[in-house]
C-alpha cells in the first residue's frame, strides 16, 4: 500500500503539485426528515433539517484535513455522510476515482474497509457486551482478512503498537480508562490497513494530558501507517496541531478554508476570526485576555436565514447584500488555496475596527428590505 | 477571615467486599470573600468530591476534617435542618448539565421564583400547599414580587427579554441561555458563595466567553465568591483570582492565577502546562504526561504523582510536605524540602523524555519510566 | 493454541448472548451466594422435577377414585395432600398438573418472545415507516382481548393445550415487542452501532450481534414475569372451562374445583394456590440472579 505521488492532479486550488485526490466530495448535502412516521408523512409533513447543505471538500492522500465549527454546525454530519455512514441527500463522493454515494450495502463493504471512523465517545463506541479484543477483531473476520491466531496475532501487534498490553485484550470496555479505550478505538480503526480516517472529536472527551499523548500516537501513526485524515474538531488548537488544511463550518457550509497556517495568520471571515478570538489563552502573564464571545445561537438547521447563513450573529454585517445573497467561495488574495464565502473580503483593518454592526432589530429591518427589492 | 476554610479534608467511599475509596486525601481549599478560586484536576482528581462536600451532598461518604468552616462556622456541626437554609440560601451550585439540573416541566422562571420564595425575602408563602397551587394549577403569578424578582435576576445574568423568556420552559432554550438561568437560581437566594462545577464544559468556545465574563462580572459587582470547578487551565486564566490544582485526591499547588501561570512551582502544574495543544508550529509533538492517573485504591504511597513524575526521587514515598513559595504560593513537592535546589523538570526542558515513547506508554498502572533529574 | 501473547485473545472460549461463558462462574457464584436466587432455582428444579418424572414419582393414578372423598392432608396418611371431592389424591394431581401448567407458560411465553422481540427489534432498529407498520400492529393485537381469542380458537378447533398456548403467547406478543423496541431505540443511538456498521456488517447481523445482547436483561426480567403471569392465564382458562380438557389435572383447574368446596375442604383450593405463588416467585428469584450473572457491568464499582 504505498501512495505514490501522481503529479498529473489538476486541483484548482494547488499551486504546485499535490498528491493525487484520495476523497472528493462535491455539493454534497445531507438532510434528515424532522419526522420519520408514517402519519407525519401523509399528513405531507416534509420538512427536513439541514445537516449538511452543499460542501466541497477534497482529501489528498497523505494529508490530514481538519473540519472545524460550533455544535450543530453539521461538521459530525458531514463526516458520517463521507465516510458513507450516512447516505447523501445529494452531491458526489469520489474515493479512489470511485463514486460512492449511492452505493449500498455489498457494494459499500471494500470501501468501509478502506475508509474508517474513529468516534468521540469511546464508551458509547465500543460494544459492551464485547471485549475489545473481540471488538478489534470483528472487522478482520467480515473482510475475511485473517482468522483464528492470525487475526489474534494481528490484534495483539496493534494493541502494542498503540501501548496497550495483551492482558487488555480481554477486557470489556468499562474495565478500562479513557485514554485506553480510544486507544482500542484507534486499533479498531487501523486493523483493516485503512487508507482513510475520519476522527471525531477524537480527544474531547479525554482528560487534557491524555489528550497529548493520543494527539501524538494519532500523528505517529500517520507517519507509520501512510494514512489521511479526516478530523472534526470543535477545538482550534486541536485541529491547529495536527491538521494540514482546515475547513470552517457553519451551519451546514463551509465558510472557510486553507493552510493551517493561512487560517491562524490571516483569517477572513467574521465567522473564523470570531471562533479564533473565542480560544481561551494562557499566556500567564496574569493579565486575563478579554476573550470575545459571540452574540446569538447557531440557527435552526430547518429554517436557515437568508442570503450568507452567518449574517444574523456576524459582528461585521454590513448591507442588504447580507442578507440578501448568498456568498460564494472566492480565493483569497496572496494565499494558495486560501477561500471563504463573505461579501466583504477586501475590507481593510482599519474599516473592520472602526465598523459598528446593526443590531439585531434593525437587521431585521435591512433584511425584509432587501427581500422586497 | 476566609468564608470557606477548609483544613486536611478527607472524604472515603466505603466499599463492600472491598478496600475503602479514599477520594480526597487531605486537602485543604479556602475561598476569601469577593474571590473567584479555582479548582483545576483531571477527571479523579477528587475536585467534584470536595465541592460536594462543602453542600453536604455525598450519600454514604465518610467526610472528616481537622476544620471545615464557613463564615467561621462549622459546616459539619449544623443539623440537617439548617444545612438546608444554607443550600440555596447561602451557598448557589451551578451545574455543568443545564439540561438535566432543570426541571423539564416548569417554565424557567417558575423555577427561579420558587428558589427566590424558599429564600423568605419575598412576602408570599411558600408552604406545601400554596406550592402545590402554583405548580399544578395556577402558576406563579406575574405581579408576584417573587416573579418579578425572577425576571430581574434573569436580566442581571445577561438574558435579552427576561420576561419572555421567564415563560419559556428549558428545552425551548440554548445550553448557553440555560447555563445562565441555572446562574440566575443560584443568585436567587442571595448567596455569598456559589459552587460553579464545571459550568461551560458542556458549551461551544463562542458562548463560553460569555458566560466566564458573566460568572466574572457577578464576583466582581454582587459580593459573591465563586468556588470554580474545572479541568481547563483556560477557563482558570480568564476568570480566576487563585487556584488550587489537585491531583489524585491531593493538593499539589496553590496559588494566585498570576503566579500559578508565571511560576509554576510542582512537576504535575508544568506538566499540565505544557499538554495544553496551544497551536504554534504544527507536527510538532506535544509535551505528554507519561501514563495516567492512578486508581484511588492504587495510589503510590507518599506523593500520588511520583510514579509519572520525571522528577521523582527516593523522598517521593515519603508524606507530602507543605513549601511555601511565595505569599499566597504554596506547593507540596519534595524537591523543594529535600533539595537545596529544586532544579527543572524534564519536561520544561523538553528533551529528557522522548515524548514517542511516553506517547504509547501504558495508562495500565504499570511504573511508567521516571528519570530523576539532578539538581 | 500456539500463539506467543500470553494466551489472551482467543476464539476457543464459548459464548452466549455474546457474553463470555466463564461467565456462567459468576452465574454459579450468584446462585449459590444469594439465599434469594438458590431459593429460586431450588424452587424451579424441584417443581419441573416433580413435573417431569409425575408417572414415576406420583403415589397414585391422579384420576384413580377412592370412597373416602375429601380427606384432610395429614402426612400420616396415604394422601399427604388429601383427596378431592372425587376422592382423588391430591399430591398425584398436583404433579400431573404442574406438567401442564408449566409446560404450557414456558412454551407460550417462549412463543410470545421470540415473536415479539423481533418485531420489537425491526421496529427499532430501522425506525420511521416500519416502526410506525409494525407497532401500529401490535397496537392491534394488544387492543385485541385474550380471551375472547381464546374462546374463539376452542369454539373453532375444540378445546386443547396448543390452544391455550396460542392464545397466551398471543396475549404477550405486545409486551415483548414493546419492550424490546424501547430498548433498541436507546441502544441503536449509541456509537458502537454505527461503528459495527463502519467495518461493514449487515443490518440482520448488527440486529443480532450487536443490539440485541444489550437488550437481553431487561427481556430475561420479563420473560420470567409473563412465565409467572402465564400460569395465572393458564389457570384462569381452566376456571373458565375453556383451558385444556377439563379432566386433565391442572393448577388453574384444580384451583377452580376446589373454589365452591372452599367452606367444607379449603386444601383443594388452597394447596394449588400456594404452588402458583412458590413458582412464580421462584422464576422471579430465578430471573433476576440470571439478569445480574449476564450484565458484564455488574462488578464491583463503576468503570
């Protein structure tokens, strides 16, 4: 399983020669029906919600991406529906050159075992009926990979790999520590020699010194394994740590993204720049930053607002055009592969700081306004 | 004089068929009037255990202190009777589960005036039977002073249309809307202190600055002290005066934000400094504690931390000292009583443990490889 | 097995409902330990003992009459339970009953449960419109009353034990599908299901492998109870007239006999009474200590 690098990609937001596309998702959307019943249903109750609603998004084999956005921000959604857990509502998954969004069932089975997910929750990831050694194994016996001693053989070298002991292996889920049990998580991914993997808040629910060590076994094991990631994060410095390129959800879209780095240094939307004031510092100069929180809730993913999603919380919201049309990626000036999705990208400093933003009334105001032009 | 004073306090869980949990091993937590203090652990550190113990909340726990006063007065020597004027009166909690610390069935500001009448500023009874009344028939009614006082404490935390929002019930709000109303039931009894157990960690980023610069802007302009559980070092930079960093049952550091940040003085607090991801360059790897923390039943004798610490040497497995660093500084190392010289620890150096090996070590319980360092 | 890790992980250990089976130490250890549980099971041996082994074991033919009719019970005499008001002995009676009465419950409710929580663990699992199809049916046959179902089936094919059991395991169908499906719902938003769905198992064996064993402890619970609450069915049919034959022995039947002599021969009533009471607090005793030995999460403290 090696990834040579085929330089004869032509992705539009590389400058020079990336390696080839491993996942490509195009518009892809996800919506879930409000009510599932039957009598719902013949009472022509359609109303879905937004999940996901029209996402870009391209991994390139040896990289990992990061998805960053508030709860409900449909970031977890939009993983599950790559990684064909979900089925999209509608859109393109290309994996391999190979389209996988209305596959089904056998179909699927090559795919899952090239493609896997790593879950928040360890406990609520691991059956506990099972041991985790049982667990880890399962996969190797549904993709007749190995069996009997072999497929042990292969378990007890993963779970050395990943610092656990073989005396673990018979244990049940309970009986370990968090730090364990994502680590099982972890074997449970790899054991099939996935080429992809998608990591769902994989550190939020540890403790902050085992979130170190996972962090580093999840980049030692990229480097080991040549593995891509995928990994969704509330979590800035999470995602600032391990990620290559980042992804900025709101409400179902991508708002922005780039280089790690062009998105720390030179973020352009209001939305990014909002989450990165909202990092809590410890620069411990006993000063405390005044950390900027953010007005207002995530809108309802049945209803979104109108125009740019973002317009009814957005400290920088300046016209009807706001509200009024939706904003389109577009490249940002001096950064490869550098977008967002705002009407105002070229506002300098100066003008953003001395901008004082409506209030919500009077947004209101300009809204239904722009809607009668 | 402090308004809580808490010395050498010990909580232990009774097992049966097994050794006793000790949970809290000695701990000593004071919280001066007008002060937000920080209580920062991992998970099983016993911060949670010591919190409830000042409310008198722990059901089958064996709790024993050398003193345990507030405002001067022993905690432990009121009737039951009295402890629940306390609860709610003097002493708030704020819990981290807004969703489940709210009763799912009255509107929120029902639930806010109800704390307001227990608390008798109001002149409105609140016996059984007009309770009773409220709940099931006629609610509380809007001209209530008990009411309105509710909307007024939904105002001071922060909330746009108290009155509206008063009638709403809680799953008709946001976990930021009701973390705030949690905060607006604890303010309802006037109370000098409020025990705030983990209160943003349910939140996203964006709402959690809020709701710190809220708990910040009530110590600040209401007279209350604020006990602050949290494992986020984040949380208790921005919003804390003093802390005090537990480990495993323990106390290993205390002191004021300032200094606690600017010179941390135990291997554990630089250590938990240094795992916090706090970006800069990426790949890079971050500084790990080796292993986990132990077991309260496996714990090392002398101090609990020595079997991860780089630092540890052979006056480790001996009780934990007190040294004072500074005024208002103080942590329980053996480095700085036993050495001339406390030295760094390797991790600050950054060089000593090679961070792929700590990576993967075992969260077994197994020694974890310790180096000692030389002063 | 060869391998070199320390003998741990291996296929060679056996399993049931996915749970290891030296787990069946701790089922011992419960039941030894526990007054309450061996009180159960003791109870649960003795009564299908004695039910099992009725010919050889009975003192008499159970129909076989005497002149002496309703003799009091005195161990002293050939009758420890006394005769009935056909002179028949009570004891042999009772054996021959218990054959039926808990032959009839455990096959019925067995019936009832592997119906029900299937369609109870469909509902769940898949949700929306088949949950609505298929509850909406049960809902159905909840609505529809027992034993009006079991008047009909011995109007139609005449009185006989299949239709008892039919109508019974018809009567709990609903509980167990009920039951099964609000387990399923809590148990398919955890995780490890939709893990098992990422390494590529099929919708019937996530069901199987997956769901169902975590949902197994509470439906032991009810099994146990509707076993329990089979027998009264059971004898509520024989009261009636409408269970089996009414000259087979059964519990309910010997019960319903003995209600009009209460006055001048209370054992005839009260003997039977007492056994449904002993069985059907043993089986509960009995489903319990099985629910605690099978919950892997059941030692001591908490993870």
């Amino acid at each position: 399983m090696s990834s040579t690098t085929d330089n004869t990609t032509t992705d539009d937001d590389a400058t020079d020669a990336r390696p080839r596309e491993l996942l490509q998702a195009a518009n892809v959307k996800k919506h879930f029906p409000l009510n599932e019943g039957l009598i719902d249903r013949l009472l022509g109750d359609d109303r879905v919600v937004r999940a996901v609603d029209g996402v870009d998004l391209t991994v390139h084999a040896g990289e990992t991406v990061g998805i960053v956005g508030e709860s409900g921000s449909g970031k977890s959604t939009l993983g599950r529906t790559l990684s064909r857990l979900y089925e999209p509502t509608d859109g393109s998954v290309v994996f391999d050159g190979q389209h996988i969004e209305t596959h089904s069932g056998r179909e699927l089975r090559p795919i899952r075992r090239r493609i896997q997910y790593v879950f928040q929750d360890p406990m609520s990831a691991l059956n506990p009926r099972k041991t985790v050694g049982q667990s880890v194994a399962r996969p190797l016996e549904v993709h007749d990979i190995a069996s009997g001693d072999e497929k042990w053989k292969r378990v007890a070298d993963l779970f050395e790999e990943v610092g656990l002991g073989p005396s673990q292996l018979d244990a049940y889920p309970h009986e370990l520590s968090g730090g364990q049990r994502q680590r099982v998580g972890l074997c449970r991914a790899l054991v099939t020699e996935p080429d992809l993997v998608v990591f769902d808040e994989p550190v939020s629910a540890l403790d902050v010194t085992l979130q170190a060590q996972i962090l580093n076994l999840i980049n030692r094991l990229q480097r080991e394994f040549d593995l891509s990631y995928l990994l969704i994060s509330h979590n800035l410095n999470v995602v600032r740590q391990v990620c290559d390129r980042i992804a900025v959800m709101y409400a179902g879209e991508i708002v922005e993204r780039g280089a790690t780095a062009d998105i720390f240094e030179n973020p352009q939307h209001p939305y990014t720049r909002s989450l990165l004031d909202a990092i809590p510092q410890i620069d411990g100069d006993g000063t405390r930053a005044d950390r900027k929180g953010l007005d207002g809730e995530p809108p309802s993913a049945t209803n979104p607002p109108s125009g740019c999603r973002f317009h009814p919380r957005c400290p920088e919201f300046i016209d009807g055009s706001c509200p009024g049309q939706k904003p389109s990626l577009q490249d940002v000036e001096g950064d490869a592969g550098h977008e967002a999705a705002c009407h105002w990208l070229d506002r300098s400093e100066a003008e953003r700081a001395a901008h004082t933003p409506p209030s919500t009334t009077e947004r209101e105001v300009i809204r239904s306004e722009s809607a009668d032009d | 004089m402090s308004l809580l004073d808490v010395e050498n306090l010990r909580v232990t869980f009774p097992v049966d068929g097994g050794p006793d949990v000790r949970a809290v091993d000695g701990v000593d937590i004071a919280v001066e009037p007008g002060e937000i203090h920080g209580l920062v652990g991992e998970s099983g550190s016993g911060k949670s255990v010591t919190a409830r113990s000042v409310m008198r909340l722990l059901d089958g726990a064996v709790v024993e202190a050398d003193r345990f006063d507030y405002r001067g007065e022993d905690l432990y020597a009121k009737s039951e009777a009295e402890m629940r004027t306390i609860r709610g009166d003097d002493i708030g909690m704020v819990f981290q589960d807004s969703m489940s610390a709210l009763n799912p069935v009255m509107t929120v500001g029902e639930q806010i005036a109800e704390v307001v009448r227990h608390h008798g500023d109001v002149d409105e009874s609140a016996g059984l039977l007009s309770e009773l009344r409220r709940k099931y028939v006629t609610g509380t009614s809007e001209t209530a002073p008990s009411w309105r006082r509710a909307v007024e404490l939904l105002e001071t935390v922060g909330i746009a249309d108290p009155a509206d929002v008063a009638t709403t019930y809680p799953h008709q709000l946001s976990g930021g809307q009701r973390q705030r109303v949690m905060i607006a039931q604890a303010l309802g009894g006037d109370p000098s202190l409020i025990i705030a157990d983990e209160p943003t960690t349910a939140l996203d980023v964006t709402v959690e600055a809020g709701i710190l610069d809220e708990l910040r802007r009530l110590c600040d302009e209401m007279d209350v002290s604020i006990l602050l559980i949290t494992h986020d070092l984040g949380v208790v930079a921005e919003t804390c005066d003093s802390v005090t960093v537990m480990y495993s049952g323990s106390v290993m550091e205390r002191a004021s934000t300032e200094q606690l940040f600017q010179h941390p003085a135990h291997p554990y607090t630089k250590g938990l400094l240094r795992s916090v991801p706090e970006g800069g360059a990426t790949d890079g790897e971050l500084t790990t504690i080796p292993g986990s923390a132990p077991e309260p039943t496996e714990r090392p004798d002398g101090c609990p931390f020595r079997d991860r610490c780089p630092a540890a040497f052979e006056a480790c497995a001996d009780p934990l000292p007190e040294h004072v660093v500074d005024a208002g500084h103080a942590t329980r190392c053996h480095l700085y009583t036993e050495r001339d010289d406390p030295g760094e620890v390797a991790w600050d150096a950054d060089a000593d443990i090679d961070a792929g090996v700590t990576a993967v070590t075992d969260d077994s319980g197994e020694p974890s490889p310790t180096e000692v360092t030389d002063g | 097995m060869g391998a070199d890790y320390g003998g741990y992980g291996s296929d060679d250990t056996t399993r049931l409902f996915g749970v290891r089976l030296d787990r069946f130490d701790r089922l011992r250890e419960t039941l030894t330990g526990d007054y309450k549980a061996t009180f159960g099971l003791t109870t649960v041996i003795l009564f299908v003992l004695a039910a099992i082994f009725a010919p050889e074991l009975a003192p008499f033919d159970p129909m076989a009459q005497e002149y002496a009719i309703m003799q009091a019970p005195s161990l002293s005499s050939a009758h420890p339970f006394g005769t009935d008001s056909f002179g028949r002995d009570l004891l042999s009676r009772m054996m021959y009953g218990a054959r039926i009465s808990l032959g009839v419950s455990l096959v019925a409710v067995t019936i009832g449960a592997v119906v029900g929580i299937g369609l109870g663990l469909v509902a769940g699992y898949f949700g929306g419109v088949v949950d609505d199809a298929l509850m909406r049916f049960v809902d159905v046959l909840w609505a529809f009353p027992w034993l009006l179902i079991a008047i009909m089936l011995v109007a139609v094919f005449g009185q006989g034990v299949w239709n008892v059991i039919a109508a019974i395991a018809f009567a709990y169908i609903d509980d167990f599908a009920r039951l099964a499906r609000g387990e399923v719902l809590s148990i398919r938003e955890e995780e490890f299901v939709l893990a098992a769905k990422n390494i590529g198992l099929s919708d019937t064996r996530i069901m199987i492998e997956e769901v169902l064993p975590n949902a197994v402890a509470p439906l032991i619970v009810q099994f146990t109870v509707l076993v329990a609450r089979a027998m009264l069915a059971e004898s509520t049919l024989s009261f009636l007239g409408i269970g089996v034959k009414p000259t087979t022995p059964t519990w309910g039947a010997l019960l319903g006999q003995g209600r009009s002599l209460i006055g001048q021969a209370w054992w005839i009533s009260i003997i039977p009474g007492i056994a449904i009471v002993v069985t059907v607090l043993g089986i509960n005793l009995f489903g319990d200590a099985l629910r605690d030995a099978f919950d892997v999460r059941g030692e001591e403290g908490s993870p």
